[in-house]
C-alpha cells in the first residue's frame, strides 16, 4: 500500500468562508493547514481555530512556495471581485492554487476543474461539465450534465444548475 503524501495548505481568508473550509481540510488526510493569510490590515487575530493568522505581504517569506500551496478560502463579496482579486495576487507571488474537491463529492465528470476551485460534500457533478478557475460549488449542489459554470462564480448550498445551463 502507498502512502499518501500530505499537501502543506495556506488557507487565505479569515472570516466565515475560510472557517468552514478550515473545518473541512482539518479531517481530510491529503492536508495539513500551516496557516491562514490575509492583508494585514484585515488581521483580526494572530490565529483562527488554534492555527496563525498570516499577513500575505510577506507570505512568500514564511512559507516556501515550492513546498506549500494555497486554497482560496473569500466569500462572494463584491460579486466575488475580492476572491478574484485576491486568487490573482497569491498567483503572482508565485503559489500554486489547489483545488480542492471534498471526498463526499460524487464527480462523474472528465472534464477538467479549473484551478482553485471548491467542491465541496454532497455536490454531484454529472458528465460533461465545465467549471472554471477559481469557483466555489458550495454543499449539495447538483450540477447538471453539459453545464458550463465560468470562472469566479460562486454557486450557493442547494442549488441547481440545469443540464446544459
């Protein structure tokens, strides 16, 4: 049997979002949390959920971007503008974004998630479907076979998104 390797995880964000997505990762053996990051002038505390609370400014200084990776953890404020913004600047300081899929998703899709993307449980992806960079596919959401979701979007919990949508 072969191990797993354990992907080292910057979470950026540090508000609602980025809890609930720091819930998720904590019981998920593909990671281990190093930290959360924000702009310092958003730094509420020096840690959430008994894990540091970084400024992005100087991200790139403390935690290797050849070792660590990071998941983008921004509502949809502003029409997802701060989570587009924000995925932008972490890119250019040179992190690769992950996607991340949680394991109770059910995925029957060989089309390829976009980076920095977010599906999370009980969300069926059906055949064919398209979804771009940076989207977050909330908990169960059913997403429709031959549905295209662009990049950026935020789909809400519950949703439906018709096929061919």
């Amino acid at each position: 049997m072969t191990q797993q390797l354990v992907q080292e995880i910057i979470i950026v964000g540090n508000a609602i979002t980025a809890e609930v997505i720091g819930r998720y990762l904590a019981d998920d053996p593909r990671y281990n949390v190093k930290a959360f990051a924000v702009h310092q002038d958003f730094i509420k505390d020096d840690a959430l959920m008994g894990i540091p609370v970084v400024p992005i400014e100087t991200l790139d200084r403390t935690f290797s971007t050849n070792t660590h990776k990071a998941i983008m953890a921004i509502g949809y404020q502003k029409l997802s503008e701060t989570r587009r913004s924000v995925f932008k600047e972490i890119r250019a300081s040179g992190y690769d974004i992950e996607t991340y899929i949680h394991p109770d998703a059910c995925i029957y899709n060989d089309h390829q998630i976009g980076i920095g993307s977010i599906i999370l449980p009980n969300t069926v992806i059906e055949p064919h479907v398209s979804i771009g960079t940076n989207s977050v596919i909330w908990a169960n959401c059913t997403i429709g076979h031959h549905a295209k979701i662009g990049d950026n979007c935020w789909i809400a919990s519950g949703s439906v998104v018709a096929g061919q949508a």
